[in-house]
C-alpha cells in the first residue's frame, strides 16, 4: 500500500508528519535532511529526500558512481558540476551524472531547499556494482577521502 507524508510546515519550515529532521552530518553543519521515501516507507527502488542549506553553507563536495535529480524548491544558491559553477532558483530541475563532480552552495542571504531522488542504497548495487565515495576538500579541491563499498551489506555497517 502506498504511503503520504502531508505537509505540516509553512514558507519559512518546511516539514512533513512522520518524517524526522536529521542533521547531514558533522561534517556538513547547517545542511539537514528529511528522508521520507524510501525504506522506512517501504520504498524498494528509490529514494526522496528533502536537504536544506543554511546561507552560505554547501553539500559534500563529492563524486560517486550513481546519479541523482535535484528540484530546487526553496531559496537561490548555484550547483557546482566538474569544474563550472552554476546559479540556480526555483524550479530549477539538475541532473548530477554519476561520477560527476558536485556539489550544492546556498547563497548568503536565505537557506536552498530542495527535493533530491536516488536509487535505494541496494539497487545501486545491482544498477551500478560496487559504490564509491570521493569527497574532495572544499577550498582546495584535493582527495580528502575515499570509501568504496563491495556490497550493500558493507554499505550498511560504514
């Protein structure tokens, strides 16, 4: 049976009933995250999420071997794709390659929100093999670390 997750938030908070706001992580302070389909709704394909950036904060800068779609919902900031910077507002729809590059900056003024879908963390493996994960630093651009996953097992323990 399908589920719906309605809305409860208003322009300024965006949230929906059942789904809990995790921070990204401590590596990303003022990026958050509500993940609201996926396994916990008995998703077995895909996943969307909703990630929002604090003024002048970023996503990883990253790269790894599956893609993903953005929808810009909230907010201006600009999306970095390889080496090009690219400014971006509502409404604005991005595809991010696998193995690009990328990563998600807000502007200095207000938060960006926006919708995120990805294959489940399981039929990545089956789509794409084993997973990557290079995350780059955010000045200078260089490797500051890199995971590599042989199945989703493993993937889950990291």
């Amino acid at each position: 049976m399908g589920i719906i997750h309605h809305f409860t938030g208003n322009k300024n908070t965006w949230s929906w009933d059942g789904v809990p706001l995790h921070d990204y992580g401590k590596e990303r302070p003022g990026v958050t995250v509500q993940r609201f389909i996926s396994r916990q709704d008995n998703s077995k394909n895909m996943e969307l999420r909703y990630f929002e950036i604090s003024p002048g904060k970023s996503t990883n800068f990253e790269k790894h071997n599956y893609e993903h779609t953005v929808l810009v919902l909230k907010g201006k900031g600009s999306v970095q794709l390889g080496k090009k910077i690219h400014h971006i507002d509502f409404g604005d729809s991005i595809l991010i390659e696998s193995n690009e590059v990328h990563r998600l900056i807000a502007d200095s003024v207000e938060p960006l929100g926006f919708m995120c879908a990805v294959l489940d963390k399981e039929l990545r493996f089956i789509v794409h093999g084993e997973q990557d994960l290079v995350m780059y630093d955010d000045i200078k651009g260089t490797i500051k670390s890199q995971k590599h996953w042989n199945s989703y097992t493993q993937l889950t323990v990291d």
